[in-house]
C-alpha cells in the first residue's frame, strides 16, 4: 500500500476462477509524478468521514418471524492472499481457519525478535490478517460461533524512510488476536473498535516497532447473527445475500489515495516535519467507522485490503463468489422459487468438503470459504497486472490527474479473508 490511496470503485469485469501459475510483470506505463507521491502524507487538505452503506434488513417470510427468536449461526472463515510481485498459488495461499485445532490465526509472539516474526509471516507482504476465538472457553469446539477477525495494510510509504511496513501490519493483527484469544469477560462485551485499540496500544508499547502505519477492517461475530464492523482507512467489506449486495464500506481518506491510518511517528521524523511546518497524519481507532449488521443463513462476509479493491468494485466481487456459490450449489436458483440457501452448506464449509467438485489429482482439499478467498485474490492478482483493463484505482487516478494517463491494474499486496454463516 503506497502512501496515497483509493477513493472510489468504479466498474470493470473478469470471470472465472484464475490461477497465477508463472510470474507476470506488469509492462510499464505513465505513473503519478513524484510531486504528487509524498514520502509520507504529511499535510491535510480535508478530511471525509463516511458511514457503511447497507441495505435495511426485512423480513423474509410471515410477518410472525421477525418476532421469532434468533437461530444459533455458526462461522466459516477462510484468508487467501499474495505479496506484490511473487506468484499466486491457491494451494498454498490459503488458510482455513479450523476451530477444533486452531485457537487463533496471526498470532505474534512477543518475545520473538524481528528476524524471527518475519519468518513466521504468511505470504501477504504488507497485509496482515488474523482469526481467534474470543476468550477460551471455546478451545476444542468443534463449530465456531464467536469470533473475532480483521485484516490490515502497512503504509507503504514508510520503505522510503528505510521502514518495513509489515512490521507494524503484522504485529497490529497478532495483537489483536491475542487480545481477542485472552478476552475475560463474556464475548457480548467485546466491541471491534475496542479491539482494534488494544492491537494498537499494543503495538506501540512494543520495543521491536519504532516506526510504521497501517489501515485496518475488523470484525466481531455473534452467534445470532450480529456482526460489528470496525473501518478505518481504505481497506473495507462487502456483504453478499442470495446473489446481491447487501453491505459495503466506504473508504475513510483524508484526499486521493491517502487513507486514514494508524501510526508510530518516531521524535526525530516529529521534529523534522515540524521544522519544515509540515506534519504527519495520525489517525487513531477512535475514528474509525462502526456498523453492525446481521448475518443470515448462506451469507458471504468479505473483507479485503485495497489490493483488491484497487482492481475489483462490488459488482466484480459479486460476480464471482456469485458464479462460484452456483457452481458449487452452495446457492441453488430455480424458476418458481428464485435463489435459495442450498440444505447441504454445513458440508460444503467443512475442511474437504469440496472434494467431490475437485479434480482426482487435486493436492489441495478445498473448503467452500477457502475456495471463495482464492478466487477472489486470484481475479485481483490478474486485474492488478493487466495493462489494458483499467481498474477502480486507474479510473480514479485518471479523474484526479487526466494529463498523467495512468492504465491498467495497481499491483500491490493481496489479502481476502471470507466469512460464510451456516445455521445450526
């Protein structure tokens, strides 16, 4: 993630599940001037706080049943994600998150030093992710109704100031797990936004990490439904029903592709801005943009760093995870009674359980959620290194700079992590 960001995303189309199976280099073309590309955003010219857009949630059948109490919904969640610049292999960049063997994924280890946390990483480059169940009780269970989950984007602008941005991305979302995974209290308690502070505070009390900046998308699950979203910066989610959209977020940016961020500004860089009057954005969890929604029986929960929003808008996510819930039968669609939950979801999700689907020689067992994470960062990988498909980012780089004739994908990092709600 560079250190300007997306506002928009606009429309483009690609359909199928795409694999990268050799490296793509992107051929050259006009890029921002270096003027109007800062080291690191310095100063605001205006600021945009936006909500979530969601649809209103009605009652799908008798009028009595919104008065019913709510079904126990389990959580299916599955990441998939590719480092700018390395291939893309569905087999191995994706992560089931299975609750009878794992407790948390992303989980940092404190003690551990630099060297040692960047050998543990996943292959994301920059973007970061993590999956716990909240508090301990749950450790064995075999079926996950309260979780918590998130993704995060290091400021790639830190490089030019000799900063790994992973760093700060990776450690943000470890601690938030770890949070998470330690909550004492009852899990109705635990809010998003509280969480993403504890990550963060965390974050900066930690002596490996002078410096860096990232955006975050987190999420906490129930088990009727609910789902609090907590926004900051450029990374987002979409939420699909039944073949439509029924929820996205708007990216929180300060101006063109400079998006809120949370931050560790070290003293000197502090007075050397000062110095030259300028400063450094630094946002906090507190601004970030809260919703909550409800999650249905065969819903599909995505969350994604800009890497995919850059290069995909809604209509390109709905089209794929829409073309592969048919595929699947996850979704059935028929003349007289439209698009239905299929009865056989609750396999569909389990680790393997698209074996039937997959071809004898297959070495991967897919999982419903994780073949929907790979299919959506494996469609981004493609768009981000097309030259002749201009993409969200192209078109709105076009808009703010028409004399710089920007085209095609933006190559960046990856990170998809989907969430399907299954009925008990």
């Amino acid at each position: 993630m560079n250190s300007l960001r997306l506002v928009c995303r606009a429309c483009s189309g690609l359909d199928g599940l795409s694999i990268v199976s050799s490296g793509l280099v992107p051929a050259k073309r006009a890029r921002l001037p270096t003027s109007k590309r800062p080291r690191l955003p310095w100063c605001v010219l205006s600021t945009s706080t936006r909500p979530f857009h969601s649809t209103r949630q009605h009652c799908s059948s008798s009028p009595d049943s919104c008065s019913d109490p709510p079904r126990r919904i389990s959580y299916r969640v599955a990441v998939s994600s590719s480092g700018k610049g390395r291939r893309f292999h569905p087999a191995k960049n994706v992560y089931d998150f299975d609750p009878a063997v794992h407790d948390a994924l992303g989980l940092v280890n404190e003690d551990d030093n630099p060297v040692t946390r960047r050998k543990q990483r996943p292959d994301s480059g920059e973007d970061a992710f993590f999956v716990s169940k909240i508090g301990c009780p749950q450790s064995g269970a075999q079926e996950l109704t309260t979780v918590a989950f998130g993704i995060a984007d290091g400021v790639g602008g830190w490089t030019e100031s000799r900063v790994d941005p992973a760093d700060f991305s990776h450690a943000l979302c470890g601690y938030m797990a770890r949070s998470a995974l330690s909550w004492e209290s009852p899990a109705d308690t635990l809010k998003a936004k509280s969480l993403l502070q504890m990550g963060y505070d965390q974050v900066v009390a930690d002596k490996y990490i002078q410096a860096g900046g990232s955006t975050a998308s987190v999420g906490i699950a129930h088990s009727d439904g609910r789902v609090e979203l907590a926004n900051l910066g450029d990374s987002g989610s979409v939420l699909l029903r039944l073949a439509a959209v029924h929820h996205y977020s708007i990216p929180q940016t300060h101006g063109f592709n400079t998006p809120y961020q949370l931050s560790i500004i070290p003293p000197q860089m502090r007075k050397q801005a000062s110095i030259f009057g300028g400063s450094f954005l630094e946002d906090l969890p507190r601004d970030a943009s809260v919703t909550n929604i409800h999650m249905q029986h065969g819903d599909v929960l995505l969350l994604a760093t800009d890497g995919v929003f850059d290069n995909l808008n809604n209509q390109d996510i709905l089209k794929n995870i829409t073309s592969r819930m048919l595929f699947t039968k996850a979704w059935t669609a028929t003349v007289h009674s439209g698009m239905k939950v299929s009865e056989n979801l609750a396999d569909l999700t389990r680790s393997g359980g698209l074996s039937s689907l997959m071809p004898a020689q297959a070495s991967h067992e897919y999982s419903l959620q994780g073949m929907l994470a790979a299919s959506v960062a494996s469609e981004a990988k493609l768009a981000s290194v097309d030259i002749r498909r201009d993409g969200p980012f192209a078109k709105e780089a076009q808009r703010y700079y028409p004399g710089d004739w920007y085209r095609g994908g933006k190559v960046d990092d990856i990170c998809v992590l989907v969430v399907v709600a299954v009925e008990e």
